[in-house]
C-alpha cells in the first residue's frame, strides 16, 4: 500500500510540475521567452484530523504527503547508497558522523542552519516514524551553523543511510 501512494503521489506530483505555454508549447520552446503557469491544480488526499509533520502524523497518506514537502539531510539511491539532499558532505569515523550542511531555504527564505536539523532531529528520535531507524544515534551536537555532529552508539558504517 505505501509503494501505491508513493507511485500515485509521484505520478500525480509530475503532472502538477509540469507546464505549458499560452499555445500548448512548452516552456523550453516558447519563442517569446515568457514564462507561463500551467491553469491546471492538482488536489492530494490527506487526512485532515492528522498531521502534516512528519514527527506527529499517525496516517500513511499524511506521512507520504510530508515526505513531498520535507527533506532530509540524505536521500538513498536506486543502490541504497546515500546522496546528498540537505548535506554538503558526511563523514564517518568511528561513533561520530560530521554532517556539514549545503545551503538549503526553508519556504520563508530563511537558511536552514544546524540548530534547525538539530532539533528536527531531537524529534524524530523520539517519533513513531524514524524511531527505530535512529535507535543506533545517541546524541547530536552543533558545532557552527552548517556544522553537525551525530554520536553513535555502535560503529555503522551506514549512518548517512
């Protein structure tokens, strides 16, 4: 079930993103350089008695739709390797994982800064959603504003993942 919400939303998310000019061309071939928005809005189920916050939703539908609008420090490639979404770089060593952060924007405009994964990280330790997934993380600590360290409890040379 959580494989079919991921594909409709995705699906549904291509469509919304993509746009035409004013005569159906599309943007890249428009002669007259302008930019147009597409007229058509796409609407996406949700549970209104839950959450959006990933930390707090108890429904699926929620938890896919929060995972549209939140990033994570990494994303997993097809090889469930990990690629760079917020992080610039992450280094392992031993128990310690240095997380140094590229520029990322919250929606507002301002710049996401450690303090800020820090604390989205405080919480999801202790969600029912990344709970478990976190269960090796002992502590985390800011070390400047782009700059994160994560304490292990046990080497895992997956921790980025």
């Amino acid at each position: 079930m959580k494989k079919i919400v991921s594909v409709i939303v995705a699906v549904l998310l291509c469509f919304s993103l993509s746009s035409c000019g004013e005569n159906g061309e599309s943007n890249s071939n428009n002669k007259k350089g302008k930019q147009s928005v597409a007229s058509q809005s796409v609407s996406l189920a949700y549970s209104k008695g839950d959450s959006l916050s990933p930390f707090e939703c108890e429904t699926q539908v929620n938890y896919q739709l929060s995972r549209l609008v939140y990033d994570g420090l990494y994303t997993l490639n097809g090889q469930y390797e990990p690629v760079s979404a917020i992080a610039q770089s992450g280094i392992i060593s031993g128990n310690s994982v240095n997380v140094t952060l590229s520029q990322a924007y919250f929606s507002n405009g301002d710049l996401v800064t450690a303090n800020d994964i820090s604390f989205s990280f405080e919480k999801a330790r202790v969600s029912p959603a990344y709970s478990e997934s976190l269960k090796n993380f002992a502590s985390v600590s800011v070390s400047s504003p782009s700059m994160l360290v994560f304490t292990l409890i046990s080497p895992d040379p997956y921790a980025l993942s």
